[in-house]
C-alpha cells in the first residue's frame, strides 16, 4: 500500500492561516493597548484609581457577566426590578465559555481577563484554520486566505481576542459547517449540542442542516445512501433542535421559570418581550424616519438576498449561502439592533467571498492580482474601523455608556 502524497501547497496551507491570522490579532492588540491609555479607570475597568492594563480592558462589558458566572455560577432565583419584571442577570449568558474559563482559572492560578482573553484567543486561531480549510476546496487558497485576512480584520473581529464568546461561537461554527460538508453527521451531532451551550446560534444551523440533507436525499440516485446514513442525517436535525432548545431549558429547571431565558433577555430590550422583526422596523424609522425607514430596510434584504442568490455566489455552496441567509433572518426575528449589531456580523464569513468576488464557480475573480485589487482597500477600511469599534463602543465612558 503506497502512503497517500499530499500537495505542497496543502501542507504549507494550515501554517500559512496561521501565519497571517497571527499577523491581523497583532495589530488589534496595538489598537487595543492604544486605546487602553484613553480609558478612563472606573468600576467598569476593576475600580477608580485603579490603573487600567490591556487585561482588564479585554473583560469590560458582557466580559464582566461571564467573569461572575466563571466565579459565582447561576442564580436559582431570577431577580425582580420595582416594576415586578425580570431583572438582568446572568442566564442571558450561555456556559460553555465562562466555565471554560473557569477550569484553566483552576489550573493555571490566573485571572479570569487574562484566561478568558487567551482562551479566546486560542479559539480564534481555530477557527481561522477551519474557515480556511473549509472555503480552500471551494474558492482555491489564494481566495481562501483572503477571506480570512478579512475575516480576521473586520471591525468587531477585536471581540475574537476579548473575554467574549465570539471566538468560541466561529470555532464551533466553522466545525460544524466543516463536519457537515464532509458528511459526519455523528461529529456535527456532537459539535451541535455544545453550540446549544455556547451561543443562541443552533436554529440558523438546523436550517443550513435541513437545507443539506433535503440536497443530498434528492442526490440518492445518483449516491445512495445506506439505512445507517439515514439515522445519523435524522439524528443530526434532532441535535440541532435539541440545542436550540437546551439552555431555555436548563434555564427552566435550575430556577423553576419556564421562562426564565426569554424573560432575562427581555430585561435587555426596549420592549417587554422579544418581538420579532418589530425592533429592525422601528429602528429604521427612528434613523431614516417614517417613509424612507421601511424602504432602506427592504433594499437591505434584497441586496442580502441578492448577493447570496447570485451566480457570483456559486461557489460557496448550498450550505454557506443558507447559513448566510439564515442566520440574518434569525437575527431579524430575535435581535433587538442597536450597538451590539457589529459583532453579530462576524459569523457572516461568507459574504466576504462575494465582497472580493472570489464566488464565482470558475474561479474568475480567484486570481492573485484580482483578489488583492478588492481585497486591499476592504483591508484598510476595516483596520480603520477596529480602531473606530474600539474606541466609540468598547472603550466605556463614564458614568454609563452604550455596550458594544
């Protein structure tokens, strides 16, 4: 039996991703450090009069939630403001992140914004290689780097080396996307119950999931597929439901509250309730007033619309074009737009192949001179705007500030 030979050009493929993914979170640690010196020290950053270093600066915000989940767990009693509604508090966060981080607390002695920023940033890296590795056999290498150069540079891609779930949230989904364009349906199973801990994104996946195993039931004539397939493809939409299930359900069972998620993530809202749509809606016509609002709205889904449907797409895939449709409507129909909108946009990868267009199914905008062309300018305006990301939203101002 002869040892199967790689090709060059893969072997030096993954040290390449991590190359250039290395060279993108060097520069948002100049950014982070610079911004560091304009913070002001406040309760925020770990007290007044205490100075601020680029380890407390990683865990402001939802960084200090999840710091006193790593330390303190969960109440079992949901706390109720004057008005009898449900309070902030920590269930809105998921666990696998602050808990992860609570185990290297335990072995390492160190202190949560020094772990959770480094966890975070070991999980960035992974995440890189599997985009990179999930979009090279699609788009070639040269458009695959360029996608993770720009991935990596995106305005609230600083988040992917901050005390938040972001980083963790695109390793799970670039594993699971990568799984599932391999067909192992057992390891997407598995990968999907822990995104159910990790992060609201498990209903958009059943979707991509559901889109892909319709393909490759219509496919059958031509691959059939054994009896035992056909398990594992039902088992993996039923770990998906399963998932977008699991925390509200925890959530249940520690405080007794059936609706103890959806009521702690009202607490963050503008509105009593989750409303779905209504927010994106009303926003629109508080920043664009009561005509054109509605309008801009609709151009926006059709211009989403348009560059997933379009040949320039071709390349991605059925399953990138629906996590890349999917998920924007499940953000539509659960999130309430404000501030937090930017790093909502980090797992919308894809996108960033037709920016470039390095899409199209033969390669034509894949060439190394056309990918620079498009990719440098996009390059410099994101740099630019992780500065801007960082230091308008993340940087917090005392007495109080709106969260990034």
């Amino acid at each position: 039996m002869t040892a199967r030979v790689l090709n060059p050009g893969h072997r030096r493929f993954v040290p390449v991703v991590l190359g250039l993914y290395a060279a993108c979170r060097l520069v948002t640690t100049a950014i982070l450090w610079l911004v560091a010196q304009r913070q002001v020290p406040s309760g925020m950053t770990g007290g007044d009069g205490v100075p601020v270093t680029y380890w407390s600066f990683t865990a402001l915000w939802d960084g200090q939630w999840y710091q006193r989940i790593a330390e303190g767990g969960y109440p079992t009693v949901l706390p109720v403001t004057e008005s009898g509604k449900v309070g902030e508090n920590p269930w809105a966060f998921y666990p696998l992140f602050p808990f992860s981080a609570r185990v290297l607390m335990g072995a390492t002695g160190g202190s949560f914004p020094v772990v959770a920023s480094l966890l975070a940033l070991a999980c960035g890296f992974g995440a890189a290689v599997l985009l990179g590795l999930l979009l090279r056999d699609r788009l070639g290498a040269p458009a695959a780097y360029a996608v993770v150069v720009l991935w990596a540079s995106f305005p609230a891609s600083v988040t992917l080396q901050l005390a938040y779930t972001e980083s963790l949230a695109m390793l799970l989904l670039a594993a699971y996307l990568y799984a599932l364009a391999r067909e192992r349906w057992a390891v997407a199973a598995a990968v999907a119950l822990l995104v159910g801990l990790a992060r609201p994104i498990a209903v958009p996946l059943g979707l991509v999931t559901l889109v892909v195993v319709v393909l490759r039931w219509r496919a059958r004539a031509v691959r059939p597929i054994p009896r035992t397939q056909y398990a594992a493809m039902l088992g993996l939409l039923v770990a998906c439901a399963i998932a977008g299930l699991l925390w509200p359900a925890l959530a249940w069972w520690r405080t007794g509250s059936a609706t103890a998620y959806t009521d702690t993530m009202a607490a963050w809202r503008a509105y009593d309730s989750v409303q779905p749509f209504v927010p994106w809606l009303d926003k629109a016509r508080w920043l664009l007033g009561e005509t054109w609002g509605p309008v801009w709205l609709l151009v926006l889904v059709l211009v989403l619309v348009a560059m997933v449907a379009g040949p320039w797409a071709g390349a991605l895939g059925a399953d990138l074009r629906a996590w890349s449709l999917g998920y924007p409507a499940y953000l539509a129909a659960v999130l309430d737009p404000f501030t937090s909108i930017f790093r909502y946009l980090v797992p919308l990868f894809p996108l960033l192949a037709v920016l470039v267009g390095a899409g199209w199914a033969d390669r034509r905008g894949s060439t190394w001179r056309r990918l620079l062309a498009r990719s440098a300018p996009l390059l410099v305006l994101f740099v630019v705007g992780q500065w801007w990301w960082t230091d308008e939203l993340w940087r917090f101002v005392p007495p109080s500030d709106y969260p990034p």
